[in-house]
C-alpha cells in the first residue's frame, strides 16, 4: 500500500474492462457466501460477480463470470489478507503460526469492537463508504490491546510443558482456546484435553514415586 496511489477497482477479461465494487462490506459478503454449504459453486459464481461487477449491462457467459471471479479472488482479494496468518508476538521467541489465526464470519463481534475501541470507528456506519484496501491495513494493524488481539493470541500461544506448578494455567489456557476455537469439533477438543489429563497423571505419579 502506498498512500500516492489510487484504488483502481477494475478487472480486465479478454480485453474488456469491468468496474468492481470493492468496499469492505461487499467483500466480506464474498467470504459468507464463500462459506454456504448450502449454494452450488454455479450460483455462488453468478451472486458474487453481481455483487463485485458494476455497471455491466450485458449479459455475460458464466465462463467469463467465472474467470473474473477467479482473479478477483486469487489476485486482489487474497493477497491482501495473508500477513495475519503469520501472527507474531514479542513476548514469545519468534514464534509464528501458519494456521488460521481467525475467521471474519465468526469473529465478527470482536473486530466490530476492536476497530470501535482502537480507531473510534464504528464499522456498521462504513458499509458501502470504506474501501476494502483501507479495512485491510486498519484490520493488520490493530493494536494488541483490542479483544480481537487478545483472543487471537489465546488461539496461537503453545501450551506450556506440564509440570505440577501449572495445571491450573494450562486448564485455563485449554478452555479459553475451547472457546475460541475455530475448530469446533468435539473430537479434536476434547483429544486435547484427554493428554493434558493424562500429561498430569504421569506428573502426579512421578511426584508421589519421589517422595517414597
């Protein structure tokens, strides 16, 4: 991002120019729509080129609506949000995470007030103004004092090696994550919690052979 350049919201196919509508808003609406088990990728291709393509009267073959969707999608949507799949904190030794470190559906509420509490910016009353470019840079840069932060940084900190001194913040540390989780499957929640059980049973054990 440059602040000397200008948002050129424009797509090129086969030599034809199209005009995009790029607020924050409309993107995000690609993403929900992205995630509808219950639209057929067909319908899913013609509902987001109506919703990004402006001001085309023609009617187009769904080939081209496809292959316009796909460079939106591939070539100025998706760079724009891969810097916070690689979260980084200074209190942690240059650790990164290449999982996802969140989801704009279901963390909705947390970035609603964390762009209200950093920026005074209350994002309902930006719908169809700001453009997805500005969202973007605000949306990296939040500060780590915003819940959003906060809860990314649960969702990425390590569980720290068991010892009989912190059971209690590992228990903590594995029910916030349970409750943040993006991953909601029962089966993977509760295989993490069955080996911290099981890390502390053999820390209890080795304790009580001790002090034999």
């Amino acid at each position: 991002m440059r602040l000397t350049d200008y948002f050129e919201d424009t797509i090129e196919i086969n030599g034809i120019t199209y005009n995009l509508d790029f607020t924050f808003d409309n993107i995000l609406r690609v993403y929900e729509l992205q995630a509808d088990q219950t639209v057929s990728n067909a319908n899913k291709i013609n509902l987001m080129f109506d919703n990004l393509v402006i001001d085309c009267d023609q009617e187009l073959d769904f080939n081209v609506k496809a292959q316009a969707i796909e460079k939106i999608l591939t070539e100025l949507i998706a760079k724009d949000n891969m810097k916070e799949q690689h979260e980084q904190y200074p209190d942690q030794e240059a650790q990164q995470t290449t999982e996802k470190t969140h989801d704009f559906i279901q963390d909705a509420e947390l970035i609603y007030a964390s762009f209200l509490y950093d920026y005074n910016i209350d994002l309902f009353e930006q719908q169809g103004l700001m453009h997805w470019n500005k969202f973007i840079a605000l949306f990296n840069n939040l500060s780590q004092k915003t819940v959003f932060k906060q809860v990314v940084k649960i969702r990425t900190d390590p569980l720290p090696k068991p010892n009989k001194h912190n059971m209690k913040e590992r228990s903590n540390l594995i029910k916030a994550k349970q409750f943040y989780s993006l991953d909601k499957s029962n089966e993977a929640i509760e295989n993490q919690i069955n080996s911290t059980f099981d890390n502390v049973a053999r820390i209890f054990k080795a304790s009580a052979e001790k002090g034999r």
